[in-house]
C-alpha cells in the first residue's frame, strides 16, 4: 500500500515538474521572440541601445521609445519610453511590498498561533493585513497602466506597419501568445513612417535574422 502511495505521489511530482519545465521552455521562447522582434524594430527606428530589448523590465523602455520616435516624427511630444519603464518599476516594487508583507504575516502566525486571543495580536494582524492590500492595490494599479501603455504601443507599431493595425490589435488582446510572433513579422518590414524620409538619413536598414 505504502509502496503504491510512493510510486503514485513520484509519478505526480514527476508530472508536475514535465508541465511546469514545458511552459518554462514555451515562456522563454516567446521572450527570445519578442525580444529579437523589439531590437531589430528599435533599430529600425535609431533607438538607442536597441540592445536593451533583451533585458526584463529595461525592455519597456525601448519598446516606449519605438512609439517615441513614431510620434516624434509625426510633430508630436512623446514620453512613451520613460512613462513605461517607470510604471514597470513601481509594479515590482508593489509585487516585492507584497512579498514582504506576506512572509511576515506567515513570519507572525508561525510564531505566535494564538495571537487572535490577544489586543496586540489583533493589532499586529490588521497592521499587516493593511499593507498586504495597500501593495497589492499599488501593484494592480501600476500593472494595469503598463497593459494599457504596452497594448498602446503595439497598436502604434502594428500601425506602422500594417493596414490591418486594429485587427491585429484585436488578435493580441484576446491572444497575447501571438504578440512576439506579429511583431516578429515585422521586424524586416519598412514602416510607413519612415517611407518619405531620405535614404541617407534613415535609420533603416533592411536585415534579415
């Protein structure tokens, strides 16, 4: 019986860990992807530091100055760049008050089990209970910006880029995996935008991955 259990529970941890390393690869070929997609674009474009696509986080940034540079080619004032690197920021920053807050309340209980049955222990508890959902309403806020500003951008390039902006837009909301591989089509693709400019003064250049 004992032995079934063992054989049964192995085979279960064994399932879990195959699912969790197949999303894990999946996950990380989106990024390369996206990644690959967002560089070869900003170069496009003459981001500087295009290389920064690839790191997490500092990637918002150059895929904001991709819409900074289309909207100031347009006469338009842009912060796209900056406004998204710092909403990004102030999401982990609420995800990380969020742990801390979480490992103390867990911390707390551990310690003392009966707190409930005491003043201070019912104080101590709402303190941290109140923290807990401050961060978690300062992490959802922000991360609720960083969507709308990231699904912004995308429109911006799609519509750069193609004619179909809004129903590409349409396919990245309501699929998201697709995202990488849109804008991966069209890191070779001559914008719109920079169609008119002079050769010699545009940052394009055709490149093939």
């Amino acid at each position: 019986m004992y032995m079934y259990d063992y054989a049964a529970m192995t085979a279960l941890v064994g399932i879990f860990i195959a699912v969790i390393a197949f999303f894990l690869v999946i996950d990380i070929a989106l990024y390369i992807f996206k990644a690959i997609a967002v560089h070869k674009i900003a170069k496009k474009y003459g981001v500087s530091t295009p290389v920064l696509a690839w790191i997490p986080l500092v990637s918002s940034w150059t895929l904001g100055s991709i819409i900074d540079k289309i909207k100031r080619k347009n006469g338009q004032k842009s912060y796209f760049g900056i406004t998204l690197l710092i909403s990004n920021i102030l999401t982990w920053i609420g995800f990380i008050a969020y742990i801390f807050t979480l490992v103390a309340f867990i911390a707390v209980m551990s310690a003392n089990p009966y707190m409930f049955y005491t003043g201070a222990g019912v104080e101590a508890f709402i303190s941290i209970f109140v923290w807990m959902i401050i961060a978690i309403m300062f992490m959802a806020t922000f991360s609720s910006v960083v969507v709308v500003l990231s699904y912004m951008a995308y429109y911006t390039i799609y519509e750069d880029h193609s004619d179909s902006a809004f129903g590409l837009l349409i396919i990245s909301i309501f699929f998201p995996i697709a995202i990488p591989f849109l804008l991966f089509s069209m890191r070779t693709k001559q914008p719109y935008s920079l169609e008119s400019a002079p050769q010699d003064d545009s940052p394009y250049e055709q490149q093939q991955l």
